[in-house]
C-alpha cells in the first residue's frame, strides 16, 4: 500500500472519529427536568396565553415568556437580552441555559419560524373596490 | 369559473413568446450536446457535427437571453398579470433593485445561472477551440438540466420545471379574478424588503458566475478523458480552474461582507448552509488546483485532479438541492421555499455522478499512474497533503450540514420498512458558529504549517539532505521568528489554549516563512507570488479571524445603570436603551440619539458617539444611522440593518436591537392607543388646562397648520388645534397641533399629537367634526334669494350668485337616470372684497320632487342649500346656515403617563483588526488572478 493511500484513509478514519466526536452537538434536546442540574438545551413550543414581557424602558437586557418543553411541563424562561424579532411567530423555541429556583435562565435562544417568506394575500387596494 | 371572463389590459404575447423561448432553448440545449458528443467519434462528419453543437449551443445562448431580456422588460413594464412580476415587483420598487427581484425567486436566479453557463461556454468556445467538441457537449448537457428547470411542463401529476411566464390567475384562484379589471385593483408584493440591498445586486451573479466556472473543469476534465486525451487536458484544466476558484472565492466574499455590513447578527461568517455549500466547492476546486500542479509537473494524480473537480460540480449541484429544495429553511436564513423539483434536482446530480463514475471507471486503467512512490519530501506529497486537508474540511462540513437530508433519508427509508425512525433524528447543531470552528480550527492549523513549508520543496526530491541544508536556514528563522510574534498576538487576541496558540502560530509561520520565500533562491521568480500571494492571504485572514472573533466585545452596556438590575452578573448585558436627545454613557463612549428620518421604507436613527480616553476626555466623535426596515405596506417593521464606523484598527458596529413596541408592529400601536385613559376636557380657545404635572393651553383652532405627520389629500377637509404643553416647573413647553382629517368625504383620521419627555398625548373631540362637517341642527339658517349675478351682505361676508352650472362637481352626487340637476356657484368675499371661498350647493328634480345637495365649508363656517328655483322671476332661494361653533366650548381630550416610545434599543460592537481579515481574503483571491497572468505572460513570451 503506498503512502498516499494510507493519508487517503487516514484523512477518512479522522473525518469519522471527529464526527463521532461531535455527535452531541446533534443530540436531541432535553428537558427543564435535566435543567435542574446542569446547563441544557430545551426545545419547546411558546405558551402563547402567557405574558411575554419585554419592556425596554424598564430594563432592555430583560426579556421573559413562558415555554412548554417536550415532556410538557411549562417553566417561566428568563433571558438578559432584548427580545428577538418575530418572536411571538415562532413555532419552536431552543433556549439554553439552566433552572435557577423556580424559572429557567437562558443565556442563548433560537427560534424556528414557520418560513421567511409568508404567503400574503392578494394585496387589493380596497379604495378603489367600492 | 374565470373562464369566460374577458380581461382587460393583460399583454399576454411576451409571456407566450417567453415561454416558447424557454423550450426552444431546452431542445437546442439538447441538439447541441448530441451534436457535440457525435463530433468527438472519429468520423468523416467530425466538423459538421460540430458546427451544428456550436449553432445549437448559440441559439440555446440566444433563446435564453431573449426570454430573459422578455422577463425583465415585464418587470419593468409592471405587468402583474404575470405570477413572477406580481410576486417581486410593486409600484414603488426602484429601478436598482429591479435586477435584485430578478433573481429573488427561484426561476430567475435558475435563468441567471444558465446566463452564465452559455457565457462561459461561449467564452471556451473562442479561448480554447481544442478542447471544444469534447468539453462542450458536457456543458450543452448541463444546460439541458438548467433549462428544464424553468420549462413548465405539466406530466401526469408533476411537473417539470417552473417557467417565470405563469399568469397570476393560473397561480392562484381568488374571487378577485371574475373582476375583468383586475389589474387596475392590484399592485404587485414587492422585493422582500430584507432583500432590497445593492449586495443583493451584485452578490448573486458573482456567486452564480463562479458556480457555472466550477462547472468547466469537470467538463474539461471528464470530456478529454473520455475522448481517450486522458492526461492531455491538464493545462486548460488548471487555467480555468483557477479562473473558477477565483471567481467563486470573490462571490463567497461578498456574500460575507454583504452579511457584516447589513444584516443584524453581527458577524460575516454564520455557518449557514447556503454559505457552506458555496465554500464546499470552492475548497474543492482548490484542491483540484493543488492536485492538478502536480499533474501539470510530474505527471501523476491525473485521478485526483479529475475527481476532485468533478466533486466540485456535483458540490454544486448539491449545494443547489439543498437551498431549493426547502430541506435547509429550518436552519438557514436565506433558503428558498420548495417549488416541488426536488426529484428533477435529484436527477439532475444523479445524473452527473454518474457520469463522473462512468468516466472513472471506464478509463481508470488508461490513465498513467506511475508505480513509484513520492518521496516524503517531494512537493508532490506535500501538495497531496494540502488537497486530503482541505477534503478533510469539505466532509466536515458537507456532513453537518447535510443533516436534514439524512433525516429525510431516514424517513423515507422508514416509510418502505413500515417503522418509525424519527427517534433516529438529528438536529443541526445550535451553535453552528462554535460547532465548525471546532474542527474547522485544526484544518487552518495545518494549512498555516503545511503552505510555507511546502513551497520550498522540490518536485521529485531524491536528495532531501542535501536541500535541507538550503532551505533549513529560512524556515528555521521563519519558525524562530513566528514564536515571539504568535506570543505577542495571542495576548493581543486574548485567546486561552492550545489551539489558539497553534492556529496563530501555524498562521504566522505561513506568512513569514512564504515571505521569504519569495525573496530565497538566485532568480526571481513571477510564478512564486501567486501562491505565496494566496498562502500570505490566509495568513492575514486567520489573524483577522483570530483578532475580530476573539477581541470582539461590546460597548453597549452601562455598569452604573445597569448594576441594580443585573441578576446573573455573569449575562452578558448587550443592549442599552437610549431616549431622544438625552445622551448615555455606555463603556467608553458618550452615545446620544440625536434624530431619526424616513428613507423609502428604511427608518434611520443618528446616533452621535463620542469616544473617550480612560480621563474622560474626548478622543473622537462618529456618527452612525442603524436603521430599521419596514416592510412594503409600513404595518410592520421586519429588520433591523447595521450601521458601521470603518476603520482601520477597528470597526465599531451598531444594530439596534428592539424599538418600543408600538413603533415596530401596526397593531401594537392600536392596542397601546385603546389603553390609554384619555380625559376630556371642554375649553374655549385660550383656556388653560390643569393636569396633574403640567398645564395645556389651547391656543387657536386651525384649518391651515396640522400636525407634522399629516400630509394632505386633495379631498381631504382637515382641521386642527394649537395646544402648548408647559411644565410649570422647569418652564419648558412643547407646542402640538393634534389633527382630525375627514379623507375622501367618508374615513375619520385622527393625528393624535404626543410629547414624550412630559407623557402626553392629545387628540380631538367629536365636536370637532361639527366644525368640519356640522349636522344641520348645528347651523343657524337664513333665507337668501339671489337672481343670477346678484351680490348680497352675510356679515362679515358678501355672497354673490356667480352663476349656475348643469355639470355637477359635488362629490355627494350620484348621477340617476332622469335627473335634472342644477349646481349654483356662491363666492363668499370677506371685508376686502377678495374671495375666500366658493359654495356648490346642488339643486335636482329626481322623479318629480325635489333634492337639495348642501354644500358646507368649515373654513368660512357656512353651509349652503339651493332649496328654490322660481322660473318666473328667475329668482333662486337659497338656505345658507351659520356654524356658530366658536360659541360653544370644543373637546380636547388629553392622556397622561402615555408610555415613552422616543427610545431605541442599541448593540454596540467592536471589531479589532477585522480588515485583516478582509486585506487577507482579497490577497488569497488575487493570488489565483495573477497565477492566471503569470501563466498568460509565460505563454504569449
């Protein structure tokens, strides 16, 4: 076998073992059960019926609402940051972060929304209809 | 149902034509491939074949280009009728972001591509007429995918492509359409106006022009191999190769800068799919590169070069499946929506992996592959390193990012097995960012060692101890010279670990030990400085990665301010909120925002900052405008762009972050006005009002000064009150003019005036519309009769009877069948004897009584009915009513303790030494431009 070949397999057998390595960055997600011990991720949905806070004069680095995880538990979610666009359209939210008594504090937040691009309706500009 | 409808207005012929076009140039793209491919038997009709694969190609070229030519002009011309022009053209859109809505959508960004391909073929075609019949029937086939991608078919269920050329109303079905006059009501949705920016104008032809080169070295490649020129190809292989990756680099790039200078993350480099799969075939192509020096040299790894550009061609097939299929949407940005080609897509990489198989395959013994090894030092080897590195590279990323198409793989195979494989999952990572510098960090780390070294090994070395005592010394002091150097910059970035300390040393060792390169050896040499340039380059660009990723920090945040209601000390605070006019302190700057305007749809927010040394005293002021972006109808605000202070140490980056939420969404605004708790108060003019921390004093009532934000209508009839705020205790006062609008004789509009430093806000009451529109209860009528031209007194005016009209202006007539209706015009002159306004009362006999049609003007106070013709005399009665509405109190109704929204939230970063980054990214890319000349020069000489 020549030497080229064996750096061809070597450069597969590291590809491998790195992605192997990594596989956690591809776990699932866990739940606010885990988040009482350590830091996690927690994908949920946004309890919509609840108060979403957000009010820059008062403080812009705080920014709270209320998520039900996976198992269906529902926690209050508190983040020191402003709160991102489009928020309330989010059909997913991956927050991360850890439970600090009773709310999870998140320091990261993802949002998955249904598309960028909405459908709209046919745009008529209702002025000139009657 | 539309079926019978005839509509007026469409111009259908250029969409027919266009369509038409668009087949002709699928079957000429597929003429020219048989053509072509027939050419390269060895036959007596060779030429001819060829000949007629150049024409078809040329009339592929042709067709395309008219249909586009066809497609824009629609655009221009607004044509809504048609499905494309509707959904990214609207009434206002300007015309430099005309060539952005092009590409916007999938069928013309699918024709923007196929542009470039017949360019580049057609470009070969006079550059390398060798190589002609055997290259361009791959890149006729190519164009035969392409163009069916926007070909329209309907087969069976599916269909085949998706032409530009649909009409709105086949699209969709709305009731709208049975209106043959639809065109007149609808105006089209408009570039999303995310995408109204001038890098979406440049970016994607760059980008797609560097993709359709990538497609001519598999070409090349693949074609002369298969005409049994197995090794022959290597020299115009490398040229356009190099042409391909400069190019694409370029177009990679400035998607870079297009995502730092205008989108809100922060950053120039995301991770995104849609980036990875575009960087993916440029690091491979760039092994190619690498792999085909070695071909050219020494005559070996023929193999490698061919798969390794053949790989770049299908990376970017995949990379187009992965961004039009819809796979990635969830986590990219900038995906498009699926049309439904996912299998014609499928099909169209399946088919080229399979022709590159079949090539290797099939040829595989006939290519020379010497039997001898490489010795460890030879270039050759080292250069075969450098490709496996960035292969390496190319199947990290590739894999993670290929992620949702494994869950679909998954899924599918699951529906044919019967079981549910989801828990099979995996999700793309939540910290792309953080995920691929992991490993994408070690990639650079060799790169750095392996590019300086590299460049002072010979080709074939049989004697590497004897050339190690030449070359020893200069990589020794290189080596030498980098460690004090990294040291000192691993400080400056602030890096913690191994890996840090490795990646700015590797990168310090590439630049000096290719600078000296340059400058070794007994004769100069033109070829060294396009790689030594590229190697340099990368050098410069990881210390900019290093040092903008690293020292990256912000400045918007105030310890003082903040202390208190910081829970977690360890958050990082990265917003501060700053109020109109009042200056913040945030780190070390002074930040102040001083004005916002309107710019088209892009609300922009001057900020002053005012940079101070650790004494406190001013070193430098900037200002900078992040903007806010509303989308097309200005209901809601939809983005935020960044605003940067450029220099060349650093950049400090401003975005802002949140607006008060009745400034960013339509709706919010309503709910925070229905919350208020407005008091009503009944004044004359010139009353005062207490309220509880300041007074209100309304000054005048006005049918001429309004509210700042009102712009009038020619219909509109509006009126308005002076009211001055004051603080009775600082003194400081604020004159409003809240408005009330009657719009086109129907709509009520209220401009409610606000000031936000006292809290208030004030509109008008109801009474108010008495002055403008009084009912009439509220006017006190006299009888006046008037012959034609008659002047009478009507303290403080006069009215004469100027004359009578049978066309009837007032807009509250409605014609009727058998009306006779007579319009008499009344001038009002005041004391003066000037006229200050005219009154048309209407005067009609509709089905044998009598109407009368009052006309009112509230800004002399008189309304007029023509309630009398007597024939006889030729005398007209007329009812003209008095609004005394001065007489009585009016109603301002006034809201305290109305929430501030005079404020923005901001983010503040800077960025050290991020134009290292970018001097070091151009010097990679100019390295493959000046190979290309080196080698022209060295030709022509």
């Amino acid at each position: 076998m020549r030497k080229i070949h064996i750096i061809g397999i070597g450069v597969l057998v590291v590809a491998m073992a790195l992605i192997f390595s990594a596989s956690k960055d591809f776990a699932s997600y866990a739940s606010f059960t885990d988040a009482q011990t350590s830091t996690v991720k927690i994908v949920g949905q946004l309890v919509k019926d609840k108060e979403i806070y957000y009010s820059p004069e008062e403080n812009p680095n705080y920014f709270s609402f209320f998520v039900e995880d996976n198992e269906g538990q529902v926690r209050k979610v508190i983040m020191h940051q402003a709160k991102p666009q489009d928020f309330e359209m989010s059909e997913q939210i991956v927050v991360t972060g850890k439970m600090v008594e009773n709310d999870f504090v998140a320091d990261d937040i993802l949002l998955k929304c249904p598309s960028k691009y909405k459908e709209e309706e046919i745009f008529i500009r209702s002025e000139n209809q009657s | 149902m539309n079926e019978n409808v005839e509509y007026v207005g469409e111009l259908l012929w250029p969409g027919e034509l266009g369509h038409y076009l668009l087949i002709t140039a699928f079957v000429a793209a597929i003429i020219s491939a048989i053509s072509y491919y027939l050419s390269t038997k060895d036959n007596d009709d060779a030429l001819s074949w060829k000949k007629m694969g150049r024409y078809s190609f040329y009339i592929h070229g042709f067709s395309v280009i008219t249909a586009m030519v066809i497609l824009f002009s629609l655009m221009l011309g607004r044509h809504y009728e048609y499905n494309y022009v509707f959904k990214h053209v609207s009434d206002d859109l300007p015309f430099k972001y005309m060539f952005s809505a092009f590409w916007e959508d999938q069928e013309g960004s699918f024709l923007l591509w196929t542009f470039w391909q017949i360019i580049v073929g057609i470009v070969f075609i006079k550059v390398s007429p060798k190589w002609e019949s055997s290259t361009m029937w791959i890149m006729a086939l190519i164009q035969v995918f392409l163009s069916s991608m926007v070909l329209g078919f309907v087969v069976g269920d599916g269909r085949i492509g998706s032409t530009p050329f649909n009409l709105l109303r086949e699209e969709n079905i709305a009731p709208i359409f049975s209106n043959p006059n639809y065109l007149e009501l609808i105006n089209g949705r408009g570039l999303n106006p995310l995408l109204q920016n001038y890098w979406m104008v440049i970016h994607p032809p760059t980008l797609f022009l560097g993709f359709a080169l990538c497609s001519l070295p598999f070409a090349i490649s693949a074609g002369a191999i298969l005409n049994n020129k197995v090794t022959e190809w290597v020299s115009v292989g490398l040229q356009w190769a190099l042409w391909a990756g400069g190019i694409l680099g370029i177009g990679i790039l400035m998607g870079g800068a297009w995502a730092y200078e205008a989108l809100s993350f922060g950053g120039y480099w995301a991770w995104d799919p849609v980036e990875n799969t575009s960087l993916v075939p440029w690091l491979l192509v760039v092994a190619g590169i690498h792999a085909n020096l070695v071909s050219r040299s020494v005559k070996r790894s023929y193999k490698l070069s061919f798969l390794m550009y053949a790989f770049t061609f299908l990376m970017v097939l995949y990379s187009t499946f992965l961004t039009r299929s819809g796979l990635t949407s969830e986590s990219s940005a900038h995906a498009f929506t699926s049309l439904g080609m996912e299998t014609q897509l499928l099909a169209f990489i399946l088919f080229f992996l399979l022709l590159a198989l079949f090539t290797y395959f099939s040829k595989r013994n006939q290519i020379p592959s010497p039997k001898e090894e490489e010795a460890f030092w030879s270039r050759e080897f080292w250069l075969y390193l450098g490709s496996f590195v960035l292969i390496l590279s190319t199947i990290l990323i590739t894999f993670t990012t290929s992620i949702p198409v494994f869950n679909k793989i998954i899924d599918f195979v699951g529906s044919i097995t019967d079981q549910d494989l989801t828990d099979l999952h995996r999700q793309t990572p939540l910290d792309p960012i953080a995920h691929y510098n992991k490993y994408q960090m070690w990639i650079a780390i060799l790169i750095g060692f392996m590019s300086g070294t590299a460049q002072y090994l010979r080709y074939k070395e049989s004697n590497f101890a004897a050339r190690w005592k030449s070359i020893g010394k200069s990589l020794g002091i290189a080596f030498l010279i980098s460690i004090p150097i990294a040291i000192i910059g691993i400080k400056w970035v602030g890096g913690i670990g191994v890996g840090y300390f490795l990646l700015i040393f590797s990168a310090t060792y590439g630049f000096f030990s290719n600078v000296s390169y340059l400058f070794t050896g007994f004769h100069y040499n033109a070829k060294r400085l396009s790689s030594v340039l590229s190697h340099i380059g990368f050098a410069i660009m990881i210390w900019g990665v290093m040092a903008s990723g690293l020292k990256k920090h912000y400045i918007s945040t105030n310890p003082f301010l903040m202390r208190e209601l910081i829970e977690d000390d360890e958050m990082a605070q990265k917003n501060i909120l700053l109020f109109d006019s009042i200056p913040m302190q945030m780190s070390n700057f002074d930040a102040l925002y001083f004005d916002s305007e309107l710019d088209r749809n892009e609300r922009k927010y001057h900020i002053k900052f005012v940079e101070k040394d650790k004494d406190g005293n001013p070193i430098d002021s900037f200002n900078l405008s992040p903007s806010a972006v509303y989308d097309n109808d200005f209901t809601n605000i939809v983005s935020f762009n960044p605003s940067t202070d450029r220099r060349l140490g650093k950049d400090i980056f401003t975005s802002i972050s949140a607006l008060p939420g009745d400034v960013m969404k339509a709706s919010q605004a309503k709910e925070m006005e229905d919350s208020l708790h407005y008091e009503q108060y009944k004044i004359f003019i010139g009353d005062t009002i207490f309220l509880r921390n300041h007074i209100a004093i309304l000054q005048d009532v006005s049918m001429s000064n309004f509210h700042k934000d009102y712009e009038a209508d020619s219909t509109d009839i509006a009126i308005s009150a002076g009211l001055v705020f004051q603080d009775p205790k600082t003194g400081t006062s604020y004159s409003g003019r809240p408005t009330k609008v009657i719009k086109e004789h129907r709509f009520i509009a209220d401009y409610p005036d606000r000031y936000n430093p006292f809290r208030v806000k004030a509109k008008l009451g109801d009474e108010f519309l008495d002055i403008l529109y009084p009912s009439d209860d509220k006017l006190e009528y006299h009888k006046v009769v008037l012959e034609n031209g008659e002047q009478i007194n009507f303290a403080p005016y006069t009215i004469t009877l100027q004359q009578l009209n049978k066309e009837i202006t007032h807009p509250e007539y409605t014609a009727e069948e058998g009306d006779i209706a007579v319009q008499a015009e009344l001038v009002i002159r005041n004391s003066n004897g000037d006229p200050v306004e005219i009154l048309e009362p209407v005067f009609i006999i509709r089905g044998n009584s009598p109407h009368y049609i009052r006309d009112y003007k509230p800004r002399v106070g008189l309304a007029a009915n023509f309630v009398h013709i007597d024939p006889a005399s030729g005398k007209m009665e007329f009812a003209i009513g008095e609004n005394h509405w001065a007489q009585n109190p009016i109603e301002i109704r006034i809201a305290e303790d109305v929430p501030r929204n005079d404020f923005i939230v901001l983010e503040a970063i800077v960025f050290p030494g991020i134009n290292l980054f970018w001097l070091g990214t151009i010097l990679m890319m100019g390295g493959f431009f000046a190979s290309l000349y080196v080698r022209k020069f060295k030709k022509s000489a």
